[in-house]
C-alpha cells in the first residue's frame, strides 16, 4: 500500500511519522512518561495523543532514615496535547507488547 | 500551524490545562493565537484547596510556553481529520 | 490571522499575574506587548504561607516582562473582596519547570 515517499525514513520526524495512529512511548522533562496512540504532531513535537497513560516519578528523602523513596503515580487521560518543549525522546511503538 | 488551527476548532469546549508549574486550570476555551497562547473563561483550578492563589479569577490569558498538557474533550478530538492534517503537515503543506 | 488573544480587554482592569517563578502579583494593567512584557499599576504581591495568612506586599508601579509570565487572570473584584485572604493558607505556587 505505502508509496516510496510514504515510507521512507530520511529524517528523524520521518520515523515519528510512521507511528501515527500506533502506541507510542514519549519520555518527558520533569520525570513523566506517557505511553499513547499518536493522533497528530508537528516539527516541534507538539502533539495529540489518545488513550494516555501517564506515570510520573518522584523521589522523596524518608525523614527519619534519609533512605530515598522513589515513588509512581499513574492516571490514564482520553485525549492529550502535549507541548513539544518538553519531549525529550519519543519512541515508536514497542514490538514485544 | 496544524495546532493553532486545531485549537482554533476547538474554541467554545471545555479544556484543562496544565501548567508547568503543576496548576491545572479547566475552562472554556476562548481564543488562542500562533504562539499557542490561550485564552479561558468561567475558569476554575482543579485542585483550588491546594492552590487557592487563582479564586477570584474566572477569565485569563495563558502564556503557550508554559503549558504542559491540554486535555482535549473526546468530542473535540476526530482523528481521520487529525491524521490527514499531520501527514499534510509532515509533507512540508 | 491571530483571533482575538490580546489583552486590551483588561487595560485599566486589575490582573492577577502568575510569574514563572511562582509569585502572584496583583495591580492594574497600563499596558503589554507582543511578547506579553506587561505595565502595571498600584501593583502588590501576594505571598502565599502555610503557616499565616496571604501577605501583600506593596510594589506600585512595576514592568514584569513576558518571559517570566505564566498565567495572566481578571481579577473579579467582587469574588476577590468576598476573600478572606488573611485566612487563607496555602503553599506559595512551585516554579515553572521548563
């Protein structure tokens, strides 16, 4: 089905390209992940994804034992438009899952 | 311009977004211009216990470039539109 | 092109500004630009504590440019009057992280 020029992969976005309408994995600043069908971008990595899950990471120092907790939460959002600033990689879908 | 032309669309639904700094706002989505600034009425933070710095305000303007996420209504989202005008946009149109 | 973003709507109007260093700062806007640099009047910062009330701290007259603004809101005077902000606690808000 996929002409030459629908298929080739020449520049990094092209990559990003070929996951539209796939599960996508997008790492974010400030300890995010988002896991999500990719909708829509552009060359800034701005985005709309769709079925979201995102996990956020944070670590907390234990008052008492200074020990470092490190701590997840995660929330599942329908549809997400995430501003391309703060991309830092984006990941096509995950063939094992 | 894809985004600025969905937003656009988008105009007169009820969005959240959230801030940089961890605010949350919901709204009603009033305007927005190229930089993705946008413009909210009959606002309301989500979690106004923990952050009441914003209760007398119903109406205000968000800078673009500290918006994280925009969580869009589903009714506001087709993603046939949305995929032609990404592969569009992609081809440099 | 550009709808209608700009904020001659709230000129003479007072504002409530969230800077990305996580102030509030409250006065009447004169005047802003393009880049959201931003003229304000009778200008005094909240500062937000846990452990006491809203403190405003008067500044007067006062230029924030735009690169340090988040979130510029209409201050509703009658909703802001009906504030108790002297039993209001809260922690001050985070910065914006880019």
């Amino acid at each position: 089905m996929a002409t030459e020029e629908d298929s080739a992969v020449k520049e990094p976005l092209d990559l990003i390209r070929l996951s539209l309408d796939e599960r996508i994995y997008v790492k974010l600043r400030s300890d995010r992940e988002l896991r999500g069908k990719l909708h829509a971008y552009d060359q800034h990595l701005n985005m709309i994804l769709g079925e979201v899950e995102e996990v956020t990471t944070s670590v907390e120092i234990d008052d008492e034992t200074y020990e470092e907790i490190v701590r997840t939460s995660r929330r599942t959002v329908p549809y997400l438009f995430v501003r391309g600033d703060g991309v830092i990689l984006v990941s096509p879908p995950l063939r094992t899952s | 311009m894809l985004f600025f032309s969905y937003f656009k669309e988008l105009v007169g639904k009820e969005v959240i977004v959230e801030l940089k700094n961890d605010l949350a706002i919901s709204g009603i989505l009033h305007s927005v211009d190229q930089y993705l600034n946008i413009k909210l009425e009959n606002t309301r933070v989500v979690d106004d216990t923990k952050y009441p710095h914003m209760l007398s305000v119903k109406n205000c303007f968000i800078r673009g470039s500290v918006v994280r996420y925009v969580q869009l209504p589903p009714d506001g989202v087709d993603v046939d539109i949305l995929h032609d005008a990404t592969r569009r946009e992609a081809r440099g149109g | 092109m550009a709808t209608d973003t700009g904020l001659e709507s709230l000129i003479d109007q007072t504002i409530s500004v969230i800077t990305n260093d996580g102030r509030n700062i409250v006065g009447v806007l004169k005047g802003f630009d393009q880049a959201t640099n931003l003229i304000l009047d009778e200008s005094h910062e909240r500062v937000y504590s846990t452990k006491a009330g809203v403190e405003q701290v008067v500044l007067g007259l006062h230029i924030i440019r735009g690169d340090n603004i988040g979130v510029v809101g209409e201050l509703d005077e009658e909703l802001d009057s009906n504030l108790d902000l002297s039993a209001l606690r809260a922690h001050p808000l985070k910065a914006v992280q880019h």
